[in-house]
C-alpha cells in the first residue's frame, strides 16, 4: 500500500511525537495532526544522516523546512 497525502498541513495543528525509526539515511518521527477533532498520524523525516540523493542520483543537502519547494534540496 503506498502512503497518500489526505490532508493539508498547513491547516491543521501538528506536534511531534515519539518513537522516533530509522529508515535508511533518515530518521523518522510520527507527526500527529488534528482536523475537525480527529486525530490522525504521519511520518515525517526528522533528521537525515549520510548521502542524500536527488531523482537523477546527484548528492544533495536537504533542509528540514524552507518557505519554498524550491528551497527543501541545495545541490
């Protein structure tokens, strides 16, 4: 089963919760959020360690926020 997005962040009250995984090259902690009551749970990375790749397999850096999509990956 692929993970879906059915919820806009940016609209809902998000905080960060434990156990906290790793999967390989990123930590991961589940993000609780809050719509309409309803709670629901999501992973988010937390913390990348060692080479991160970009779709054509160049290194990159990538940030754990930035006011744009464009800003998330530095080359």
């Amino acid at each position: 089963m692929s993970l879906k997005i059915e919820q806009k962040l940016d609209e809902n009250t998000l905080t960060e919760s434990k156990p906290r995984t790793f999967a390989t090259g990123a930590f991961l902690i589940p993000m609780e959020t809050v719509k309409n009551g309803i709670k629901r749970y999501v992973w988010v990375v937390d913390e990348f360690i060692d080479d991160t790749y970009d779709d054509d397999g160049i290194i990159c850096s990538p940030n754990l926020y930035a006011h744009s999509k464009d800003y998330l990956l530095q080359s």
